[in-house]
C-alpha cells in the first residue's frame, strides 16, 4: 500500500484531492486567526487545558508532562505560541494547498493536531490526522502535481550533492 501511495500515478491523483482538501481546511482556520477582526489569543485557550485536563477512566491526568509543559512555558508565553499557531496553521495550509514543501507541512500541521488532541481537543483532529497520514506516506508523491515537482528536484541539486559530501566526509573522520 505504501509503494503504491509513494510511486503510483493514480494516487497521486488521489493523493491531489485529499492535500487540497486538507490545505484548504488549515489555510481557512489560519486566514481566519491572522487576518480575523479580533486578534487570535491562545491564552484563554491554555487557560483550559491548565483547568481541565485529559484524564483518564480512573480520573488521571493522561498527559502530564505536556499539562506542565503548557503550564509553566506555553502559557506564560502565550503570545509567541498565539504567533506559531495562527502562522503555522496558515503556512501548513499554503504548502499542502500548493502542494510546496509538502511533506514538512504535513508534518507540521500533523504535530499540532496531536497537541491539540493532548490537550483535549477532538473535533476533527482525528480525520485530519487520518489524511496528514497517508499523506506523510506517500511523501513526493503527494506533491508532484503542485509546487514539488519543480521545487524538490531543485533543492535535491542545489544542496544534495553539497550535503551528501559533507556527510561522506564526515564519516570517514576527515
């Protein structure tokens, strides 16, 4: 399944409608949070998760190196975590929509749907952590019908070789 999402040029196609579709869902919620009429604030938000965390059948906290994680360092710096998730949102939904860089921005829009479902939040996190999946499988493939197919071959010439050396040489300790 996974050679057939990575080499198959039916699931490319496939693979177009799902990243467009994923794409326009995170760029809608970053367009959203950076250029709404009221500036997006996480802190109220955090102020939740600190409140009321994920427990568990036994009434455990699940998550509680993330809940002091929250606390102690996302809170107290709510505006630069405000900053990522409006930008990182709408640059995730930008990359998957174009099709450019499309496997760190499946990666990156993957990473906070699991910070979102740590701290509780479910809404459609699981779905679109479902589609961010097979799409992070199929890597290049993914965005060969976007901004990738010119993109990816020209980074692959423009540092590849320059990182490959670099990397023979370093292991053979010269």
């Amino acid at each position: 399944m996974v050679n057939w999402l990575r080499t198959s040029k039916t699931a490319s196609f496939v693979l177009l409608v799902l990243r467009v579709w994923l794409g326009w869902q995170w760029l809608k919620d970053g367009f959203e949070k950076v250029f709404g009429a009221k500036p997006f604030d996480a802190s109220g938000y955090l102020k939740g998760v600190i409140a009321n965390p994920v427990k568990g059948p036994d009434h455990n906290v699940l998550y509680g190196p993330y809940n002091a994680f929250i606390q102690h360092i996302a809170l107290p710096g709510s505006g630069f975590f405000s900053f990522l998730v409006k930008w990182g949102e709408l640059l995730c939904g930008l990359g998957l929509l174009l099709g450019t860089l499309t496997t760190a921005a499946v990666f990156f829009a993957l990473l906070m749907n699991f910070m979102y479902l740590f701290a509780g939040t479910v809404s459609s996190n699981p779905l679109y952590i479902l589609v961010g999946g097979i799409i992070l499988f199929a890597g290049f493939n993914a965005g060969k019908w976007g901004g990738d197919y010119w993109l990816i071959p020209w980074i692959r010439q423009a540092f590849g070789s320059k990182i490959g050396k670099e990397t023979v040489n370093y292991n053979r300790g010269q």
